[in-house]
C-alpha cells in the first residue's frame, strides 16, 4: 500500500519559516515527480511545486517562487517544502503527491495518483 505522510505543520509568523516533510513508503519514488499542493476551506487545490526526482528539476508557482524551495532525499523516500519569508496568505492545508514521470504539466492536480492527509500550515499577521 503507498502511503505519504506530510509533517511540519503549525502556527508560525509572518516573516517566519517553516519545513514541511512527505515521508513516501509503499514503493520506490525515485522514478516519480513529487508534487506540493494547498487548499484553503472553499477553494480549489492549489499548485505550489513540484520535483522530478529522477532528474531533479523544479517549478514553483509565481505566488511562492524566491521563497520556497522543494528538494527530495531519495536514500529517506522523503520530499521537503522549506518556506521561508512566510505570508499570512500561505495560511492553507499543505499536501505532498505523487505522479508518474510521463505527462508535460504537473501544476494540475489531477496528473497525481497519490497524496497525503495534508498538515495545517497557518501564518499569523
């Protein structure tokens, strides 16, 4: 069974930073891409970024883009969003995925076949 397990969530203040983990297990992720998405209460999922872990490139939404970074630690089977310069308006449930390797746009959540249970990030003014 994959499962991927987000951590690091929790109150932090604007201007502050913060490291979220996806622990992936089930399977060998080393051939997928690794995306992060947010969603607040009454919106759609948001792309925020993703990492091709075979190659190891990136792309951040332009919301995000200077104050996130996304990298992956194959030997952990563990993907990181460290977020940094935080913003009230980062305040969303954050949420790890995994897709395969072969489509031209990982910004849609819909190319994803796994995802975790989320972990509160909430940024206060």
């Amino acid at each position: 069974q994959v499962q991927l397990v987000e951590s690091g969530g929790g109150l932090v203040q604007a201007g502050g930073s913060r490291r979220l983990s996806c622990a992936a297990s089930g399977r060998t992720f080393s051939r997928y891409v690794m995306g992060w998405f947010r969603q607040d209460p009454g919106k759609e999922r948001e792309f925020v970024a993703h990492i091709n872990w075979s190659g190891g490139s990136t792309d951040y939404a332009d919301s995000v883009k200077g104050r996130f970074t996304i990298s992956g630690d194959n030997a952990k089977n563990t993907v990181y969003l460290q977020m940094n310069s935080l913003k009230p308006e980062d305040t969303a449930v954050y949420y790890c995925a995994a897709g395969p390797p072969y489509y031209s746009d990982y910004r849609s959540p819909i190319v994803y076949d796994y995802w975790g249970q989320g972990t509160q990030v909430t940024v206060s003014s």
